[in-house]
C-alpha cells in the first residue's frame, strides 16, 4: 500500500497547472517548489522570452523588438511561445505555467490548445496585500543567470551580489525601483481582476494567502493541489 505522500505525487504528475500573482508575491520562487515536489514540467514566459532571442527564432525576434521599445510583448506572441512549449510534453505530461495566462485572450487560447485533455487542472492564485508587495519588490534581486529570487531583507545571498545557485550576478530590474513599482501593481490587478473571475465561475480556482513564511505559501499550495 503505497503512502499517502507517494500516491498524491504520483497522481499529481499529470496535473495541468497555472500559477497567477502579482509582482512580489513569490510566483518564481513557489513555482520552482512546487514543480519539484509535485513532479511536472514548469516555465515561465520570461524565460522562453530569453531562450528564444538566445536562438534567434522568428518569435524570439519579435519578442526583442518590442522589449527593446520597452512595450509589453504581444499576446500572440506570447501564446505562440508558450503553446509550443506545451506541445512539446509527453502525453499525459503535467505542467505548471509560472505567471501564465495574464490576460482573458491568453485563458482562451490556453483552454482552445487543451480542449482535448481536459482543459486546465488547477489554477492557483497567490493574495498579497499592496503594502507588503512593494515592501518586498524594493528590496528584491535577481540573477542574471537563472533568474532565482533573493531579498536584501529576508532572503539574502550567501556572497553578495552573487547567486547561491549558479554563480552569477544579483542585479535590481528597472521596474522594482519604487518610483515604477506602484504603477506595476496597479497595471496588474487591473488586467488580473477579469482573469480571477474567469477561473472562479469555472471552478479551477485555488486562492493562497501568500504572506506566510515561504514554507507556509508552499505547504498551502501543496494541500491546495492535492
């Protein structure tokens, strides 16, 4: 008789799974969690952004073009990338799409390219009030490498500036310096709110407090999954 621990990962392997949340709310860091525990695929927008100009395909040079000019990328772009990354998963393969959909065309798009399989799974929705986002997004670093969150406050480097993980070097984007960081949050739940409501009426949604500690968040989320 397999344990309660190893059925439910087991089970969960095939899940299809969206992560949504406001800048700040931890999506990067819960989703890697996550995906490791459960035992799925995951990915981030970005990061296909990145590895698509990084092999200068057709969408990775649309991609550039409107980052260059500072816009957000288009939605068919974004659809495009992220659909093909889905396509190329096993049958049965589950997923977990980090900070993807963002809009109500890209929920579509997402529920047209899984109409077969069931549509989507699960979708969890990390809350996190407005004063602790910006709390935390002033003081966030990246690396440049592979993208791991850390925090000058709570969640510091072993070496500074340095990542633990790979080596490479911590910076602050552009749109976490205060001045940029309001209207970010406020551009987010403006485009978020329609998309929560979305997944609600179709009863997929998962609401996780997200200001717990980030086992807390974890812990939520895993018992929100299983």
């Amino acid at each position: 008789m397999p344990s309660r621990k190893r059925e439910m990962t087991e089970n969960s392997r095939g899940l299809k799974m969206a992560l949504l949340g406001p800048p700040g709310a931890g999506k990067g860091t819960q989703a890697m969690r996550l995906a490791d525990r459960v035992g799925v695929a995951r990915v981030a927008p970005g990061e296909l952004f990145r590895k698509h100009q990084k092999k200068e395909t057709e969408l990775g040079l649309l991609a550039r073009g409107y980052m260059e000019r500072g816009v957000l990328v288009p939605d068919d772009v974004t659809i495009r990338m992220v659909m093909e990354w889905i396509g190329h998963l096993g049958p049965g393969d589950g997923f977990l799409l980090d900070g993807f959909p963002r809009t109500l065309a890209q929920a579509r798009a997402l529920d047209g390219k899984l109409e077969d399989d069931g549509g989507i799974d699960k979708v969890l929705h990390i809350k996190v009030n407005q004063e602790e986002l910006i709390r935390r997004l002033t003081g966030r670093l990246l690396c440049r490498d592979c993208q791991t969150p850390y925090h000058l406050e709570s969640s510091q480097p072993g070496k500074p500036g340095t990542c633990d993980r790979c080596g490479g070097e911590l910076y602050q984007r552009e749109d976490d310096r205060p001045e940029a960081v309001g209207k970010r949050i406020e551009v987010y739940f403006a485009e978020t709110e329609p998309l929560v409501d979305y997944y609600m009426r179709a009863c997929k949604l998962k609401e996780i407090h997200g200001e717990g500690t980030i086992e807390e968040v974890g812990q939520a989320m895993m018992e929100a999954v299983g």
